[in-house]
C-alpha cells in the first residue's frame, strides 16, 4: 500500500505564490509518474503538471510559465510551484503517483486534496 501526504495549500493573493508538496510512502519499487491535477466543483479533473521517472514534464495551457513541477526522488515527493497565481486558480488541487509495486505492475493513487484559493 501507498500514502500519500499532500501540504502547501491555502490562501494566497492575485500575483502571490503557493508551493504545494506531495510525499509518497509505503511498498514503492519505483514511480513512473506524479502529477497534479485540479478540480472545481461540479467539472472533471484536469491534468495541471506532470513529471516522469526522468524528468520529462508536461502542463496545462493554463498554467504554462506560472507552474513548475519537480520532484525529489529519493523521498519520493513531487512539488508544484504555483506563481502568479490566478483567482480561477480556486479550487482544490489533488496529487496523483503512478507506482510500479512489482515489475510490470503499476498502481495509480490519488493525494486527499489540498484547498487553494486565490483572492483578487
């Protein structure tokens, strides 16, 4: 089993700047991909930022030139550095880790969540 401990979410000004943090724990063999994704009340999911087990990084039109993904890999963390933030940056922000358990097997877990609001 995997955890995952999301922090850094809050409240922030139009302009500011939010860091969120995401450490993956338990039976890891090793992690293919960790990502963040958003979701507003009442939408789907969105991908925001994606990182690979070697560095390859993918965005959200939305957020290209404000975010920046990275991760640490020998704690298994990934991070999301969010900067000039947006008030439609509000909504609730979710980590998610692709984890292989046993060689060719992966499972995907999902962060509980982490409120960012942005005021204007």
């Amino acid at each position: 089993q995997v955890q995952l401990a999301e922090s850094g979410g809050g409240l922030a000004q139009a302009g500011g700047s939010l860091r969120l943090s995401c450490a993956a724990s338990g039976t890891i063999l090793s992690i293919a991909v960790m990502a963040w994704y958003r979701q507003a009340p009442g939408k789907q999911r969105e991908l925001v930022a994606r990182i690979t087990s070697n560095g390859i990084t993918t965005y959200a039109d939305s957020v290209k030139g404000r975010f920046t993904i990275s991760k640490d890999s020998a704690s298994n963390t990934v991070y999301l550095q969010m900067n000039s933030l947006k008030p439609e940056d509000t909504v609730v922000y979710y980590c998610y880790v692709e984890v292989a358990v046993r060689p060719g097997i992966n499972f995907a877990y999902w962060g509980q969540g982490t409120q960012v609001t942005v005021s204007s």
